[in-house]
C-alpha cells in the first residue's frame, strides 16, 4: 500500500500562493483611509508618517487659500483633502541668541516628515496653542502658548550648560 504525501513542488506552490496574499493582506490593511484619518496639530507628525510608503518623505501642503489640501509623497500626489484648520497658521524657529523668529512660508501650510519620522523642525502655533516639532524622538509637544516653548527652551539648553 503507497502512502499518499505532497511534494515538494506542490508544498512550494501553496507557500508562494500564501506569501502573495499574506503582502497584498499586508498592504491593504496598512494604506489608511483619509477619511478614516483624523487630522490635528497634535497627531500631524505621526498621521504624516501612516501615508509613508517603502520609506519615503510625506508632505502636506495646503496652497494659497488653504482650504484645498494634499498628501505628497516624494512629489506624488497621493491624496487631496479639505484643511482641518479654520484660522492662520504661524511658523517658528527657535534660535539660541535670538530666540523665537518666525518662517515664513511659501504656501499656507507645509509641513513635511522624512522616512525615518523626522519632521520639520519648526514650532506650529494655532488658535491658543504651540506645538513643538523638534524633538526628534518623542511625539510632538503641545504647549499652551508660544512663550511657554521658549521657557522650555532655555530649561532645556541650561540644563546642558
């Protein structure tokens, strides 16, 4: 009596047929849904990163009337969206000797974030509230008020003196 067994030819067919629904599982499952997404000041940096695909930068531009919006990456067109904010942006950097200076900014709103979750590194203040993109490794800081950066700011640099 000869015992019926699977070769290696039809076991190798089975794990390849699997691994390419496994990817497309994988893929699908990952892209997000912008109207899925919700966007704020606080979660802009990590809602950014959710758009990356095979480590590339994303950027959100919002052009001159900022109600129109889009999601690029690598200067692709990924998607476009109404602008989750009603009033004027500012941009800032803070500089050791001069302290805070505002960016001026070619469109409304730009913000980008590289592969490795490096943004800009630029202070967003909207309505009442400053949010602090610089660090590196941790997610973004949100602060009451522009001065309250700064104070932090110069907390952090004396304590590296």
């Amino acid at each position: 009596m000869k015992k019926k067994a699977f070769s290696l030819i039809e076991l190798m067919i089975v794990i390849v047929i699997v691994g390419v629904i496994y990817t497309l599982a994988i893929t699908n499952l990952r892209t997000p849904k912008l109207e899925d997404t919700v966007f704020s000041f606080k979660t802009l940096k990590e809602n950014l990163l959710s758009f990356s695909k095979d480590n590339k930068s994303v950027q959100l531009i919002c052009k001159k009337s900022c109600q129109d919006c889009a999601i690029y990456s690598n200067g692709e067109k990924l998607q476009n969206f109404k602008s989750f904010f009603t009033k004027d942006v500012h941009f800032y950097r803070y500089d050791f000797f001069q302290g805070m200076i505002e960016v001026e900014k070619e469109n409304c709103f730009d913000f980008s974030v590289d592969a490795d979750g490096v943004s800009d590194q630029v202070i967003i203040v909207y309505d009442t509230k400053a949010y602090d993109y610089t660090p590196y490794f941790i997610e973004t800081i949100e602060y009451d008020s522009l001065e309250d950066v700064a104070k932090a700011k110069e907390q952090l640099i004396g304590k590296v003196e």
